[in-house]
C-alpha cells in the first residue's frame, strides 16, 4: 500500500483564492480593507520567517497587514500595553500574537489583552472555552486546518475513531474539541498514556502533535489509517513532522507530509479568520449607527 498524499500547498492556495475573491466582493459592497496586526518580540529566526509568510500572503489576497516588531528587551507590560492598542485600533480587525514571548508573559495571557473579536487564532480563552461548549467560536487556526484539509480530500470524519496524540491548548486539545462537534469519536492520548501503540492502531484518523521527531512508526498505524501530522521539528538541517513518513506511507490509506502537508494550512485558515472578523465588525459597527 502506497499512501494518498494530503497536499496541504494546493489547498491552501485553494483557500487563499477564495479568500481573494471574497475579501474584493466585500470590499466593493463598501467594506474596508481587511488589516491583520502581528505583534513579535524579538528577532526569533523562525518566527521572523513565519511573520513574513504571513505578510507575504497578506499581500496576495489584498489585506493589510501591520507588524509591530518590539525588542528583545520588552518585557511583559510592555507587550500587552502594544497589544492592548492595537485591540482598541477599529480600523485593525485581527491580532495575531507570535510567540517567542518575554518570561513570564504566555500566550494564553497575552490573549486575554484581546477582544475575543480580533483574536484570530483562537487563543483568547473565551474562544476556547465556546468551543468547548460547542457554541459557535473562532478555533485555532492550525486544528482548523487539519479539518480542512481532511474536507478537502473528502476523508469522512463524523463515526470515525480519531486518535489524537497530543494534548496541547495549540494543537490537540482544540482539535478534539472540533472533532467532536463534528461527531467523531475522539480519544486522546498524551505522555502518560499506557501502550500509546495499541491505542493509535485503533485510530480510523491518527492525528499526531506531540513534538517529538519521528513518534509515530508503522506499527501505530492500522491498515488504511489517515495520518495526520502537525508536528514540525528540526533534525539535522530538516524539517521533519512527529510521524516516521517513509515507512507510515507504506502502511498508511492517506497521510499528511511535513513540509507541505497541515503547515500551509494555518496561515491560508489565518486569512480567512482576518476576513470573517472585518465582515462581523463592519456588521456590528453598521447596526450601532
């Protein structure tokens, strides 16, 4: 058996020419330009390099993106005070917080300096805690698009048995979150799990975000199992995932390559969370009138 590949790059650019299309009609109807403000601590090579992927895509699709670069000495109040205007800023209509952040400011604090409105990655804890009621919410960007990327190869999820190794407020715990609400039946395993290898070997859908290189072998993986996998972990030079592709492909129905697979993903789900946040503020700044 030699498994399908879930290219995450084609359906990306997919999702990103929809969200072009989209982004111009709502603009022509009289909505404003859809901004995107990024704050960064720091020079963090790899965060530097995504922030620029992102407004690189942001450039694409029409929208406006801001980057508010503050030094490696900010400190924690003076990140959430930068945080705190851009939040009050109406004419900025997302904010993503990237991480690396000053000790001993988290993510999950920093994102309760926004208004659950702007927060498009879903970081905010009411974000979270909606979706853990299975209320309508903006989910993280990255679990959303592994959903995608499973529609979008018309891999059924509702009564399948989803695996999910991981148990992170990013990745994991997210996605199981999604996953139920779309009725599938979800377990999660994490560090203390007991004999992960009989548990992911009952998986229909084994999604894997641990963050450790190479996990996940081919006596995990059932038959005809979809993979998918979000980890991203650099091993001699190379960005690998936290599945061993070669040999799970083999054993595998579908799996999801690192790079290229669930990582294009999060930034195209991005630019659609930016411009789901321009419409609902331009709607709500139009009924107040």
């Amino acid at each position: 058996m030699s498994a399908r590949m879930l290219d995450g790059r084609a359906v990306a650019r997919a999702i990103r020419a929809e969200v072009s299309a989209a982004a111009a009609e709502f603009r022509a109807a009289g909505g404003p330009q859809p901004h995107l403000a990024v704050v960064q601590v720091g020079d963090d090579p790899a965060a530097s390099a995504y922030v620029r992927t992102i407004v690189r895509s942001c450039t694409e699709v029409d929208f406006r993106c801001t980057v508010v670069a503050l030094p490696s000495e900010a400190d924690a109040a003076a990140t959430l005070a930068a945080i705190r205007r851009l939040d009050g800023d109406p004419a900025v209509h997302g904010i993503l917080i990237q991480a690396p952040l000053p000790p001993p400011l988290t993510l999950a604090r920093a994102a309760e300096a926004l208004s659950p409105e702007k927060d498009v990655d879903g970081a905010h804890p009411l974000n979270l805690g909606w979706l853990a009621q299975g209320r309508p919410a903006i989910a993280p960007c990255t679990p959303e698009g592994g959903i995608e990327l499973l529609r979008r190869h018309d891999i059924p999820i509702a009564g399948q048995r989803v695996v999910v190794i991981g148990r992170g407020l990013t990745v994991g715990r997210p996605l199981a979150l999604l996953l139920l609400g779309l009725d599938a039946t979800v377990t999660m395993c994490h560090s203390r799990t007991r004999d992960l290898a009989t548990v992911a070997r009952q998986a229909d859908i084994l999604a894997v975000a641990a963050g450790r290189p190479g996990l996940v072998t081919a006596d995990m993986v059932r038959p005809g199992a979809t993979v998918l996998d979000f980890g991203v972990n650099e091993v001699a030079g190379r960005l690998v995932g936290d599945v061993d592709y070669d040999a799970v492909a083999a054993v595998a129905g579908a799996i999801s390559p690192v790079p290229g697979g669930t990582g294009p993903m999060t930034n195209a789900i991005l630019l659609r969370h930016v411009l789901e946040a321009a419409r609902r503020q331009q709607a709500a700044a139009t009924s107040a009138q």
